[in-house]
C-alpha cells in the first residue's frame, strides 16, 4: 500500500493563488531581510543599525526636525522612534530638545559629530549596489514600483500616521 504526499493533491503553484512564491508579501518580506543583511556590515563600519541609518538620512537632508516629522517621514509611530533617537543621541550624532515655541514638540538636530558621519555615508549607496551585483536602473524601477505600492496601501488605510 502506498501513500501519497499530501503535495500531490495541491494544484501546480502557477494555477494555486495562493502559492507562496506568488505572493507580493512574501516576495517583498524575503527581499527585505536579504537587503537589509547587505546593509548590515556596511553600516556597522559607520556604527550604526539600518533604522538609526534611516533616520540620520532624514536629518542629512534637512535639520533640525521634530520628531513627529521624523516619524512621518519613515512611517514610525512614536513607541518604536523614540528608543532609536535616545540612542542616536547617546552616540552623540544628535541632539533632542524640547521647542521653545511648542514644548511638546522634540526638536531634532544633528550634532558636529553627526553631520561629520555625512561624508563616510555617501559610500553606502555605493556599497549597497555593489554588493547586490544589480544593476542601477533596474534598482531605480523597483524604487519606483515600492514607492507607488506604498503609495497606494497608504491610500488604501493600510498604514496610519
């Protein structure tokens, strides 16, 4: 007597919609992880984690900026930005302060330390494309396709500022 797999009464995973290799989330969470470990080392040499990158990113651009503009630029509610400016600023690469003009607005800025880290960061692009062995515009289209999928699951009320 024979038994039989389980796998083979599952129709073939072009014709299953709900295949796991067809699948938007799965593709975009394995994608994540596996660019993120690229980003790993290349940010430890600046000592920082991939969400202090981020948020350093912000403040390269444009400082000083509260908070709550940091946090709706990278989509982070409070509880998760908080534990990461304290420790920007335990580095010493910012500084926080409550607002003159609105106390319950926390001012952020960069610190001479902080803007200072500016310059050893423009290789990182750099690094970062290297290292995935991709080329630059197919890079630039898949930006392009995430910015409008966020776009869009904004617009859907799938994320909340």
């Amino acid at each position: 007597m024979s038994v039989e797999s389980p796998a083979t009464h599952l129709p073939a995973s072009g014709d299953d919609p709900l295949a796991l290799e067809r699948q938007v989330c799965f593709a975009l969470a394995v994608a994540n992880r596996a660019v993120l470990a690229v980003y790993r080392p290349i940010l430890d040499r600046l000592g920082l984690t991939h969400p202090q990158y981020l948020v350093m990113l912000a403040l390269w651009e444009r400082s000083p900026l509260t908070s709550k503009e940091v946090g709706q630029l990278l989509q982070l509610d409070s509880p998760t930005l908080s534990p990461l400016l304290k420790r920007l600023e335990a580095l010493g690469l910012i500084t926080r302060a409550r607002s003159a003009a609105d106390e319950r607005q926390l001012v952020l800025e960069l610190t001479d330390a902080g803007r200072a880290l500016r310059a050893e960061a423009e290789s990182v692009p750099g690094q970062v494309v290297d290292a995935l062995g991709v080329g630059l515009d197919e890079l630039q289209d898949l930006h392009a396709a995430l910015v409008r999928v966020n776009a869009a699951a904004l617009k859907a009320g799938a994320i909340r500022n």
